[in-house]
C-alpha cells in the first residue's frame, strides 16, 4: 500500500510540475520526484534525482503541453 501512495504522490509532483512558472522550480520538482522513485524502485539516489530534475528542466523544450 505504501509503495501505490508513493507512487501517486511522484505523479501529483509531475502534475504540478506544469504549474511551475520557471526551469528551476521545475528542476526542483523533478529532482524531488526522482528522489521518491528511487526510494520506490531501490535505485541509487543521486542519479534518478538528476534524471528527475534533468526531466523538470527539458520537459517544456520537448513540447510536452502541460510543461509549458
């Protein structure tokens, strides 16, 4: 049950990421979803938080719609 409310928080975080006006606050969130989804998957921390924000930052050059 635990590992369902986790995983549904990291997706309320990306959600919201396209709430976020700038590429830092959405680093930011990235990063912090990254941290969640390693404590998830059990993978090493400092990667999946720079994937994450790495994620935040280019989402809007991508063109995904809700970064924007």
């Amino acid at each position: 049950m635990q590992k369902t409310s986790i995983i549904l928080a990291t997706v309320a975080v990306f959600g919201l990421a396209g709430c976020l006006e700038g590429d830092v606050e959405r680093g930011v969130a990235g990063a912090g979803a990254g941290l969640v989804a390693a404590e998830v998957l059990g993978t090493d921390r400092t990667g999946t938080m720079l994937a994450g924000a790495a994620a935040g930052v280019l989402c809007d050059d991508a063109g995904i719609n809700g970064c924007r």
